[in-house]
C-alpha cells in the first residue's frame, strides 16, 4: 500500500514537472480573461 502510494506520488510529480507550464499558462490566461470581461 504505502509502495503503491509513493510511485503514484513519483508519477504525478513526473507529471506535474512536465505540465506545469502549460497548466500555469491557462490558468494566467483565464484570469486575464475574466478581468477584461
């Protein structure tokens, strides 16, 4: 269980590094959106 745990947390982490970019870029751009709305 607890193994089991640790490579999902690696895994998202993996996930998260190589995303985080991109997801930081959409978030910025909706808030700018909703500011000009």
């Amino acid at each position: 269980m607890l193994i089991q745990l640790e490579e999902t947390e690696r895994s998202f982490d993996t996930f998260w590094a190589r995303h985080e970019k991109r997801l930081t870029q959409c978030l910025q751009l909706r808030r700018f959106e909703e500011s000009f709305r």
